[in-house]
C-alpha cells in the first residue's frame, strides 16, 4: 500500500502523520510520501537576494523552504520500517496538486487533517479536506 500524507506543520497533519504511522503495523504499507504543498508567485527572492524560479526548487528545497522542509524531515524521522519520501510541491491549489499527484504516482490512500495552515483556509475547517475528499478519485482518510 502507498500512502500519501498532505503536510503542513499544522497540528492537523501532524495526527494525519500519526494515523498513516499506525498503519505501518497493521497494513501493508510499502511507501509513505510526505507532500507539502507550497503557495508562491512564479518568482521568489532567493535568501541572499538572488531570483529563483520556482520550477527549479526540487534541488534546492532544504535551501529555500528552509524550516518547513527540516521539520518535514524530522517528522520523517518518526516513520520506522518503511519508506518514506518528502516531496514539496508549487502549486496555488493544495486540494487539486494532493489529488493530481495522488493519482499520477497511483496512491492507495491520501491521509490529511480535518484544518491546515493554508492561506486564509486555515480559518474554515477542512476547506482543503473536503476538496480533496470531492475531487479526488483515491480513497482519503481525513484525521481530526
């Protein structure tokens, strides 16, 4: 089984995190893939004042999200037994780039939050979940 879980920091992912861990022992669970979902314009200052594009992020994601993707790594760190990959992703929709990722790497199960920390959705509970649980041809689990 491969599970995709939609992470943000929020305490949210951090349960949906939790809930693809116990997983682990009670499925057969192949892979885990970590996605965060990353909201910018089309340019970003680069730290030391230099112009990034953001299609070429992927190599130099711990260097530009910075925080985000050391604590992606760190969570990542709690996952015993089993593979797991961290991926950040551009995109100004989360909802539409969990589930179109979802189905282009043909996951099993999306695990996310009932409430992110996504622009002005984190204030509308499960505003991201419940697209994905619309939109989305994979089974999702949403965590509360």
């Amino acid at each position: 089984m491969k599970i995709l879980v939609g992470y943000d920091g929020s305490e949210g992912s951090k349960k949906a995190l939790e809930k693809a861990k116990n997983l682990i022992s009670t499925c057969d669970v192949s892979e885990i893939t970590m996605v965060h979902v990353e909201q910018h314009s089309a340019i970003e200052y680069a730290p030391y004042g230099g112009v990034v594009k953001m299609g070429d992020m992927e190599n130099t994601a711990e260097e530009v999200f910075g925080e985000d993707f050391k604590e992606m790594q760190e969570a990542a760190k709690t996952i015993e037994n089993s593979k797991v990959e961290l991926k950040i992703i551009e995109g100004n929709d989360p909802a539409q780039v969990l589930a179109d990722y979802a189905k282009e790497k043909e996951f099993d199960l999306i695990v996310v939050g009932a409430r992110g920390t996504t622009g002005l959705n984190k204030w509308k509970p499960g505003s991201i979940s419940k697209a994905i649980v619309d939109n989305c041809c994979t089974t999702v689990m949403v965590v509360k």
